[in-house]
C-alpha cells in the first residue's frame, strides 16, 4: 500500500500533513527510506549538539531524537492492535510528559542510534507480516478512526518532519 492509497476515512485530518512528507512509495519502502536517512542524519549531529536546544523551553537535540523513536513505539503499538482488530479505543499520549523522564540528554549518540534502529526493526517486521486485508483494518486512537496502513505512514511522516526541525533548528 502507498501512501496515495490511504482515504480520509484512514486518520484523523490532523495527521495529514505528516503523511503528506512520505514519498509516494510502499510502506515497506518508505520505512526502509526513512531508517536510512535517519541513521544518516544521527551520524552528523556533532556530540556538543546531542544537549542543544535552539531556544529555551524546547527540547534537546537528544530528546527531539527520543521523541521520534518514542512516537514510533506507540505508532506501531496502534498498528499492531488494529492489525488484530482489537476495537478497544486506545488513548493519546501527552508527548512533553515523556521527555523529562526520558533521560535523553544522558545518552550518547550511538545508543540513541542503536534504539532507533531497533525500534525502526521491529516496526519493519511488524508491517513485513501484514496482509493489504490488514493493513486496512481501523481502529481508535486518540478518539479518532485509524487504519493499521495509515499508523505506519504517521511514523514516517513524523520522523522526516522532526527531521527537517534538527537540520534547520538544531546544526
């Protein structure tokens, strides 16, 4: 499935311009992409970056990264439910909650690299053993309808998007 393929009847409009970042390739195919291009990027961010944040009240370099591989985690929890047709309605999650128990800025950059990776893994595996049936199954998250295929192109769309922040805010 690409992501063209997805309707409004897929996610919230809320989550359109995250999708709206992912090339117009398989879902397999942009995660792979989008694993690449990350660990690329990580590789860059010089050490005395990893603890910068562009203003104050903004996150880190550091807990920018934990925010997507957190973000992922949870996208491919919704994905791997709904695959299950599990219909019990999954809550959102407050994301500035998570970071200052993240201990993001006490990491070094290969062990953020390395959870990405690995998150990045099992997010390909799950999605690797879904039929297109299941991919189009829907279930709730954040009050809102959600198929299986569109949770994954969220964590695409919203890995480049902060992606785009640390090389325009953070290098």
């Amino acid at each position: 499935m690409k992501a063209s393929e997805l309707t409004p009847l897929d996610y919230n409009p809320y989550y359109k311009s995250y999708i709206d970042l992912v090339e117009d390739t398989s879902l397999l195919t942009a995660l792979e992409n989008g694993r690449k291009k990350f660990k690329d990027l990580i590789a860059v961010i010089p050490d005395s970056k990893l603890n910068y944040a562009y203003a104050s009240n903004k996150w880190t370099t550091a807990e920018a990264i934990v925010h997507i591989i957190d973000t992922e985690r949870i996208f491919q929890y919704r994905a791997m439910r709904f695959s299950r047709l599990d219909t019990t309605p999954l809550p959102g999650f407050e994301q500035d909650d998570y970071v200052p128990t993240s201990n993001a800025n006490n990491r070094t950059r290969q062990s953020l690299l390395q959870e990405f990776l690995d998150v990045r893994a099992s997010t390909i595996s799950l999605f690797t053993h879904l039929t297109e049936k299941q991919l189009k199954f829907v279930g709730t998250a954040s009050d809102s309808p959600m198929s299986t295929a569109a949770a994954g192109f969220v964590a695409c769309g919203h890995q480049e998007h902060h992606s785009k922040i640390i090389i325009e805010r953070y290098l």
